[in-house]
C-alpha cells in the first residue's frame, strides 16, 4: 500500500470514529444520567456516576407506572404492527399481481400518500375519529394502521416483483384458493421484508407522542411517552426533574432497542429486497 492508500486509509478511519463517538455519546449520556442525582447530573453530566444507584430507576419506574403503561404501549404496538402487515402484504401483492391502470394508480396513491405531513391532517382526523366514537385506543390503531400502510406497500410490492409467479399458478393448480396462497406461498417468501416492516413501525410506534397525545391524553390507558410527559409536567412548565427524565427514557427503550438489535439483519436484508429486486 503507498503513501496516498494508507492517507485515504486513516482519512476514512478518523471519519468513522467520528461517527461512532457522535452515535454513541448520547446513549452513554443517557446511561451515566440514569443513575446520578439532580445536583450530580447537573455539575457533572458527562462524568460517571458516584454510585450505581437504582432507587433513580425504581422511582422512575414508579412515576411512569410503569407497568400499565408498558402493557398499553404493547398492546398498541402488536396490534397496528400486524394490521399494517396484513393489509400492505395483501395490498401489495394484488397490486404486484394486477396489470392494469387501476392498480397503477393505486399504487401511485399509496406512494404519493407518503408526501403528504401528518400535521396537515391530524386536527381534521382527530376530529372525525372523535366524531366516529373512536377517540380511543381502537381508533389509535385504526390511525397508525392507515399512516403505517403507504411505505409498508412501497417495500412489499417491490420484493413480491421478484417472485416467480410460477410458484401461485402451481399452488392454483393443486387447488388453493387466493387466501391459502396469500398464507401458505407468498407471506412465507416475504419474511426478511415483513421484518423491516415489523421493526421500523414498531420503533415508530413505540416511540411515537403527537398521535397518542391527541387522541388518548389524559387518561388511565397512557403510553410510555405520554406517561413520561405528564410525569414530567408535575415539576411545572419550566421545571426539568433530570433525575427522573434520564432513568425514565432509559426504561422506555430498553425494549424496543433490545427488539432493534435482534432483528437489524433482517432490516437491512428487507430494505435491500424491497429496493432492488422488481
């Protein structure tokens, strides 16, 4: 190797530490955080703390209720995860299968669904859900189901492009009807974009504030992050109670991350099906 391979060598080495340091600091921010005092994080927040103390994280756990509340967000996630999944797979496969110009425009309206911000409609959704009676849970999964859909189809319908559509018509033949090569031929097929799909709206989802705020609130069924808000807002509009925020959020996505890590293969085997084949 010269002179210049081994310059562009560490140009690129320095570059990716960099990056590393700039992804992993604020994960080690929020970790050392967790387990120190308002005083403590407030004169040394990068420094580690004095004593690995978990009555931060139990006081915590305690403020968010962290039980019900955890159980909510599961409850909300699996189940808009597996409606977006259902109806993108199917959707996408008809429109993959259809030649015709409807199912072009379909699928152009599901794509050009992506551009449109969310904040153009919510007050007008909110309103009528609220108006259907479904200003609820129900009605929350209803929501990110529909806004979950349009980039779900994107990444289905180009992996389905890739496969022969010889394995349907032989499945047709030995006397399956659509449903059963829905079940048993294709989703089998789709499993590395079905993760992508399951992984990036659950995060979303998971992690999501604005749509639960304005369609649950106040109430008994909170999710993670509405818990964490209104346990938050105790110390007032301009208070910032860093000994429960830290721990808070750090219990918050414990699970989510542990789920990301698991499946990040598949995530990016899925987004690379999706994108390329078809």
């Amino acid at each position: 190797m010269g002179v210049k391979g081994k310059i562009k060598r560490a140009i690129i080495v320095v570059i990716l530490a960099v990056l590393a340091i700039v992804t992993i600091f604020p994960i080690w921010f929020l970790i050392v955080n967790s387990f120190k005092g308002q005083q403590e994080i407030v004169s040394s927040p990068i420094a580690l703390p004095k004593s690995w103390n978990l009555d931060y994280l139990k006081n915590a756990a305690e403020q968010i209720n962290l039980g019900s509340s955890l159980l909510q967000t599961v409850l909300i996630t699996v189940a808009a995860v597996a409606l977006i999944v259902f109806i993108s797979s199917f959707a996408a496969w008809a429109i993959a299968r259809t030649d015709s110009k409807v199912a072009n425009i379909l699928f152009i309206a599901y794509t050009a669904a992506m551009l449109i911000p969310f904040q153009s409609v919510m007050y007008p959704l909110v309103s009528l859900m609220d108006k259907l009676g479904l200003k609820n849970t129900p009605g929350l999964i209803l929501m990110y189901g529909g806004f979950g859909i349009s980039m779900s189809v994107l990444l289905y319908r180009g992996f389905i492009k890739s496969i022969p559509l010889s394995l349907e018509e032989a499945a047709m033949l030995d006397g399956a009807n659509i449903f059963q090569i829905y079940r048993y031929v294709v989703m089998p097929l789709l499993k590395p974009t079905t993760m992508t799909v399951v992984i990036t709206n659950a995060v979303w989802i998971w992690n999501d504030y604005l749509l639960p705020f304005l369609v649950i609130g106040n109430n008994d069924k909170k999710t993670l992050t509405l818990s964490l808000y209104y346990a938050k807002s105790l110390s007032g509009q301009y208070g910032n109670p860093w000994e429960l925020i830290f721990p808070a959020v750090l219990l918050c996505i414990i699970p989510i991350v542990i789920i990301f890590i698991i499946l990040q293969k598949n995530i990016i085997e899925g987004i690379s099906a999706g994108a390329v084949k078809g």
